[in-house]
C-alpha cells in the first residue's frame, strides 16, 4: 500500500509539471500570435500609405 501511495503522489506531481508546461506553451503561443497579427496589420497599413504617396506624386 505505501508503494502504491507514494506512486500515486510522484504521479500527479509529474501530471501537475506537465499541466502547468502545456498551459505555458499555449500561452506562449496566443501572445506570439497576436504579435504576428499586429505587426502584419502595421507593415500592410505602412504599405498602403507608400502606394498611396506614390500615386499621389
């Protein structure tokens, strides 16, 4: 029974670590994506205002 419990103890601690490893890699992949978006949008939106000042001129 003792063998059992401390099983069942080094499991869920290895279970929490990688609970909490997963969260940090999904949370670290939303904040990178919208990174990527906002910096995509602002060199779209620096593009058309040069096409804008090349037709203009």
């Amino acid at each position: 029974m003792n063998n059992l419990i401390l099983f069942l103890n080094s499991f869920l601690s290895y279970l929490l670590l990688f609970v909490i490893m997963v969260a940090l890699v999904v949370i670290a992949c939303v904040i990178g994506v919208k990174l990527r978006k906002s910096k995509d949008a602002r060199l779209l939106e620096e593009e058309l205002l040069e096409k804008e000042e090349t037709a203009e001129s």
